[in-house]
C-alpha cells in the first residue's frame, strides 16, 4: 500500500476541513486542517462509529470503540480508538490542526473510514473528570460540528489546486 488520504468535510455551527493521511499501515496518521466558527478554548475532538445520516451529527453514534475500553486522552493507555483529546480555538475562532495518532488508521480493523469525526461544544476531560459521563464521553457536551471521513475524488484535488 502507498499512502492514504482522507478529508472531512465539516457541517454544523463549525466549517473547515479535516485531512487524515498515513504513508504506511504501521505509521502514525497524520491529522490537520483548519476549522472556524468555534468559541475560543478547548473542544472535544473525536472519531465516531458510524457516518452522518442527513447532517445530523446525532446520528454518528458512540465514539470508535472497536476494543470496548474506558475513554481516555489520545496518550492514555486506557482510550477510544476514536478518542483524539481536544482541539483548541483561537480568540478569532479558529483551530489550526496538526497532531498524529497511533491507534487510528486509514486501513485495516481499526480504519476510520467510512466513519465520522465530531467536534463538541466543550473541553474532553479526557475521563478523568469524574462525571457519570467521563468514561464515555469525557463529558465534552454537544456535539457543534461533524463530518464523513473519506476518501476524496479525483475531482477534488483539481478544485482546490
């Protein structure tokens, strides 16, 4: 396999792209992009189980959770597969991405796509927080932004190259 690609597009309160990448099946997946219209601050960032029905970040379901663990932040041993911490907004808004993961991958039993990745309205605590909903959610709040993950058309590249 040579290196994958994969964007989401997303919908809701907040706009922007999410790009996935990894050159290898054993390499780390490269996550950026650039989304806007966040408040400034903490906000959790996740991969869910399934893709959105009808824009309706509801429909995409519990975090990627392939191993029934805990939740957790992205450097815990105990996670999600799903679970990428937070991203933080800047006061205009904006949250610039670049972070890798080791338990996602673009290909494989724990690929993520086809999947959906969401943005939540507040900070993960990373289930350390003690809420009832720590452990499952990192008590991140509602779910602002979502998108598909997927591998872009050929057609794609043209329009923004």
């Amino acid at each position: 396999m040579s290196g994958i690609l994969a964007v989401a597009n997303m919908t809701g309160s907040v706009s922007g792209l999410v790009v996935f990448s990894q050159a290898t099946p054993d390499a780390l997946v490269n996550v950026g992009g650039i989304l806007g219209g966040l408040t400034a601050g903490l906000h959790g960032f996740h991969v869910h189980e399934s893709p959105i029905s009808n824009g309706d970040c509801a429909t995409a379901g519990s975090h990627f959770n392939p191993f029934h663990m805990n939740h957790g932040g992205p450097a815990a041993e105990v996670r999600h597969v799903g679970d990428l911490g937070n991203i933080e907004a800047n006061q205009e808004g904006y949250s610039f991405l670049n972070l890798q993961d080791s338990l996602i991958q673009l290909s494989g039993e724990q690929s993520i796509l086809g999947l959906s990745v969401v943005i939540h309205a507040d900070e993960d605590d990373l289930g350390l927080g003690g809420y009832p909903d720590s452990l499952t959610t990192g008590h991140s709040g509602d779910r602002i932004a979502c998108g598909d993950i997927v591998i872009p058309d050929p057609e794609w590249f043209e329009q923004i190259w």
